[in-house]
C-alpha cells in the first residue's frame, strides 16, 4: 500500500557481494523522487515532487542531516521549489545552495542552505518559455535537471518541453542564477532532453533525450559555458520497435 510507505530507504552496499540490506527509512516527505548529497555526505536534499504543497501550488524540497556513523537521517527543514512538480536537484560545489528543477511549471530556482544545513526561502526562480514539436510532451517546458558545471561557475537546466539545455551563471555572492551570455543550447526537434552529465575531465559533457532515445555528446568550454555538439547516437539497437524512453545519463568515474 503506497499510502504506507516510508519516504526515504537507507540500504547498506555490500562492495564484496554487492548485497543491499535495509538500515533505515524517513517517513514525513511526500513523494521524494530525486535525492542529492551536499559536499563530504553530511547533508541530503530530497524533491517532493507535488503539485501542491501545504495548500499552495508548487512541490518542495527537504534538507536531511546525515549521521556520519550509521547513515541514517533525520529530517531538518522543507522549502517550497518555487515550482510545480520538482523533479531534479543539485548542490553547487562550495555547498551554500541547492539548484532545482520544476518539470510541471517548467522553471529552475536557488534556495539557500544554512550553517546547520536546513534550507532558507528560493533566493532566485527563474520561469522557462516556448514550446516544440511533440503536441503533447512538448506543448510548454518542462524542465528536468539542472547540474552545476566541473568549474561550479555555470549550471545547465535540460527542458524536455522546449528542445533546449538552457545556461546559468551561478551567482554565489546573490543567490542568482542569471542567464549565461549564450543562454541556450536548441537540441533536435522532438528529442525531449532529460539528463545531463559532464565527463571527469570537464571537456565533455553527454545529454540523454526521453523522447526520441539519443544520446548528445558536446564538448564545453568552461571559460564562457558553452557546449558544441559533436555528435548524435540511438541509445536503441536497430531495428528496435517497442516503445522505449530514456531517463538517467552518468559517466563513470
């Protein structure tokens, strides 16, 4: 029964086997459907991905202190995200603030954190515009991630609704995300992008479209942020004919 679920599960990773075995569980945050770490694992942040949140539209997000010992959680503070139905999150680099992403609305927004790592209220939300080809998925935006760049200088929202990866200045002194000098990247009509993710090396970066199952790579200038894309791949053998759409995109270590 959903209704009965705890929030957040604490799994134990048996590196040896690979066994997972349950250690713990947070009740209290509806829908957590994306989770990130702060820096050095002692903060978690979770989306609540809703519609409507304590009787005023938008969805939220959750601060967790982490017990450095068991791993387990214990709720801080929720924010709203400034948006409906969050989907994404990230922490920048230095740690001081949580970007999100609102797929129903379709925008991004800045929330601050606290020395004691709870959340303070969005210091900046930015509403994305426009449409693309698919007539229903892609009929306003819809943005799905923002990841902060290698250099923690730029921060990439990829909008399925809108066929673009839209480019921020990450403003650490303001807590604002004003756009880069080139404020978008258009991807290809209908591909519907989803996930973003830089390589190691901070030269390339990799876009995963839910619409269409391709694969972008680009290479990044981390100077100005801005991508060059390089190439275009089917995530689908040939010859695939099932319904399929995309999701998640990492590159290992």
């Amino acid at each position: 029964n959903r209704e009965r679920e705890e929030g957040i599960y604490l799994y134990h990773l048996d590196l040896a086997s690979g066994a997972l075995s349950p250690v713990d569980a947070v009740s209290g945050v509806k829908n957590p459907s994306f989770l990130a770490l702060g820096p050095e694992s002692r903060f978690l942040y979770a989306v609540s991905e809703m519609q409507e949140l304590d009787g005023k539209p938008g969805g939220g997000v959750s601060a967790f202190a982490i017990d450095s010992g068991t791993g387990s959680l214990s709720p801080l503070n929720q924010q709203s995200s400034q948006g409906a139905g969050p989907c994404h999150l990230s922490v920048d680099q230095t740690g001081r603030f949580v970007l999100v992403a609102n797929y129903s609305s379709g925008g991004v927004a800045m929330l601050p954190v606290q020395d004691d790592g709870s959340l303070g209220e969005a210091t900046d939300a930015v509403q994305h515009e426009g449409s693309s080809a698919h007539p229903q998925r892609q009929a306003g935006p819809h943005a799905h991630s923002i990841t902060v760049s290698p250099e923690n200088n730029y921060a990439f929202a990829a909008d399925l609704g809108i066929d673009k990866i839209m480019v921020y200045r990450i403003d650490l002194a303001e807590g604002k995300l004003p756009p880069n000098a080139v404020p978008s990247v258009q991807v290809h009509a209908g591909a519907g992008p989803r996930h973003f993710a830089f390589h190691p090396n901070g030269r390339y970066a990799y876009l995963i479209n839910e619409l269409d199952n391709t694969v972008v790579a680009y290479t990044f200038d981390g100077t100005n942020g801005t991508l060059q894309d390089i190439q275009t791949l089917s995530t689908l053998p040939e010859g695939y004919a099932e319904t399929s759409y995309c999701a998640d995109i990492h590159v290992s270590p």
